[in-house]
C-alpha cells in the first residue's frame, strides 16, 4: 500500500464540471487563493500606510477590525500550499531523481515572479530616493540581494527587502522537508493512517513552538508546520486515507489551545490557530460534499485565483510603496480612500501583467519538465 493510495475522493462523480475539467483545478482551492491573496492585500494597503489611521473613523469599528486582521489570509494560503503540494504528489514521487525534478518544477514556477518583485521594489527604491530623497526608502545591499534569492534572509537574519518575502522562505522548506517525508515514507510502503499518527508529535511540537511555549530556531518553519500539516491532513481525509478520528484529533489540537489560550499569545496566535481550525473544518465538510467542485465557482474568484501569486507579490511592491509616498498625514479621508482604491487597482493590473508576462510563461516551462513516475 503506497504512501498516498489510490483511492477516489469522495463527491467526484457529483458537482458541476466547469472549474474541475476547464485547467484541472478545483474550483474550491482555486476560489480560496483569490480570498487569501486578497484579504493581505487589503490589509497591507489599509494598515501598513497611512490609509489605515486617516480612515478608521470613517467605517464601522468592526470593518476596521476584519481588514486589519486580513493576515489570516498567509493562514489559509500555508493550508492550501499543504493540500496542493500532496495533491501535486500523488502517486508520482518515488524516487530521489523525481524528488528534484519536482523541486526544480516549483522554482521554475515561483522564482522568476519572486524574482521580478525584488527587481521592482529595488528599482522604485532608487526612482523614489532620486526624485523624492526626504522619503529615504530603504534600499538592501548587494549581499542582501543575493540572500533573498535563494530564500536564505531568513536564516541569515537579513531583513526582508519586502516584508512577504519571509512566507516564501516558509514555503521553500516545507516543500523541502515535505517532499523528502513523502519519499521516505514511499518507500517504506506505509498507509496514508500511519502518516497521520507518525506526524502527529512533530504537528503538537509546531503548534507549541507556535504559542512560544517552547523555542524554535531562527527562520526555521517549525512553527508553521502545522498549517502546512493541516493541508496535508485534509488532503489525505479527502482521499479517505486519514479517519475521521484522526483529522478529529488534528482539530482536537487545535481547538484545545484556543479555549486554553495561552498566556504566551504574542497577540495573533490565537486568531491564527482559530482560523486554521476553522478552515479545517470548512475543508472537510467540502471534502464530504461536491464543495471542492462547486464552491467559490464563479468567473470573479476564478480570476483572483488565477493572478493570486502575483497579486500576493505586486500589492506589497507597488500597492503599498503607492500609498507611502501619496498619502499625506493632513489627507482627508475621502482622498485616503481614493487612493486606496486606486492602488488596490494598480496593484491588481499590476499582477495581471505580471501573471500574462512572467508567471504563465514560467508555469508553462515548468511544466515542459514531466514526471518520469507519471501515470
């Protein structure tokens, strides 16, 4: 019995088939890309300019509480990386050979839009610091640059050139480990249920390692393990592969540290813990349903779940530098909101340029690269 059996998801023969037989996709995930990506970008642009403290009086209290809490949107993308990556491996990593060309896939994928996004914040840095010197933005070093590359800042405790750039480093080690796990465990012929229970130590250590009820080391993704996890969990459940038990106890976890509630909360783990929790159980009620093939099915989601990646990227590269540079301290509120819907503008035909030019070519090399283990 391999690693990941074969086995058929529940609710694949009911649901509509436009999102699933149009690109392969699920429609679901896909939808939850665009919700992620842009719940961080309205974020980012609201709370890390000026737009935020011009405007908050201006809209409920609660409106302002939901934006400034769009982090969680980082949360449901490290879910879905975990469901995605699985999903990616299926029946197909076997050996070493095959662990690199998939490696070598995803970076074909994710470097040259990463890539194009330190090319363009270093590039508005000099522009602003030429024509606007009172701004000062900050420009890295040489070393800097080349750090963030190969995803290392993190480890080198470099400051990020752009503060997303630390989930990608996150991401890149989780496909790291998780694809030497997926091997490994090929090759010992183990069940889908012994993965569930052999990983659960490792996904209660990153949970406490999360609340810092116990240390982790620098720039290692320990404590977002267990988001990643929960993807694979979920994936696996949808496979029946895992019990309800397991994903149960999973959960269990989870929903035990958000009604203990730790005194060591560093102010997001709770809300990040809740959301995990909460998408998990989202997940696997779509899993037992035909929701993977039919919620968040709509040309509207679809599109942000097509440019996600680049909006993820372009809304903190130009969407925020935008507002920072146009948005004064003595703007009204009414001027505050122009600009932010027009950054938010920007930044979205920003990432649908850079989606066109940058990411579908690079996809479209990646996948030149087959799997040797396809069936």
């Amino acid at each position: 019995m391999s690693v990941i059996e074969s086995a058929r998801p529940v609710g694949a023969a009911s649901g509509t088939q436009s999102g699933a037989k149009r690109d392969g996709r699920l429609p679901f995930i896909h939808g939850l890309r665009g919700i992620a990506a842009l719940s961080v970008a309205l974020m980012h642009c609201y709370e890390s300019t000026p737009v935020g403290d011009r405007v908050m009086t201006t809209i409920p209290r609660i409106a302002d509480y939901i934006i400034r809490r769009g982090f969680v949107g980082v949360d449901l993308f490290f879910v879905i990386s975990g469901f995605v990556i699985s999903l990616t491996l299926y029946k197909r990593l076997t050996t070493f050979g095959e662990f690199g060309r998939f490696f070598l896939r995803r970076q074909m994928r994710l470097d040259p839009p990463y890539w194009t996004a330190i090319a363009l914040s270093v590039g508005s840095a000099l522009v602003i610091n030429h024509f606007r010197p009172q701004t000062a933005a900050p420009l890295p070093s040489v070393g800097d640059v080349i750090a963030h590359l190969f995803y290392l800042q993190g480890f080198l405790g470099i400051k990020e050139i752009v503060g997303i750039f630390w989930t990608l480093c996150q991401e890149i080690q989780f496909y790291l480990f998780f694809g030497v796990v997926i091997l490994l465990f090929q090759k010992s012929s183990v069940s889908g249920r012994t993965i569930g229970w052999v990983m659960l130590p490792l996904y209660i250590l990153s949970v406490l390692c999360f609340w810092d009820l116990l240390p982790s080391p620098r720039g290692l993704f320990l404590q977002r393990w267990y988001e990643f996890f929960t993807g694979v969990t979920l994936f696996l459940f949808w496979r029946q592969q895992v019990s309800l038990m397991q994903l149960l106890v999973y959960q269990g976890t989870l929903l035990l540290m958000v009604l203990v509630s730790p005194p060591t909360d560093n102010g997001m783990a709770w809300l990040t813990t809740a959301t995990v929790l909460v998408i998990s159980i989202v997940f696997a009620i779509a899993s037992r349903t035909s929701g993977m093939k039919t919620w968040l099915d709509t040309p509207v989601m679809r599109y942000f779940g097509t440019i996600s990646y680049s909006l993820y990227l372009m809304h903190a590269v130009i969407g925020i530098r935008l507002l920072k540079v146009m948005v004064g301290p003595g703007d009204s509120a009414v001027k505050a909101w122009v600009l932010y819907a027009a950054a938010l503008l920007v930044s979205v035909a920003a990432s649908d340029v850079t989606y066109r030019l940058i990411e579908m070519p690079s996809m479209n090399l990646s996948h030149r690269m087959k799997w040797r283990g396809t069936t």
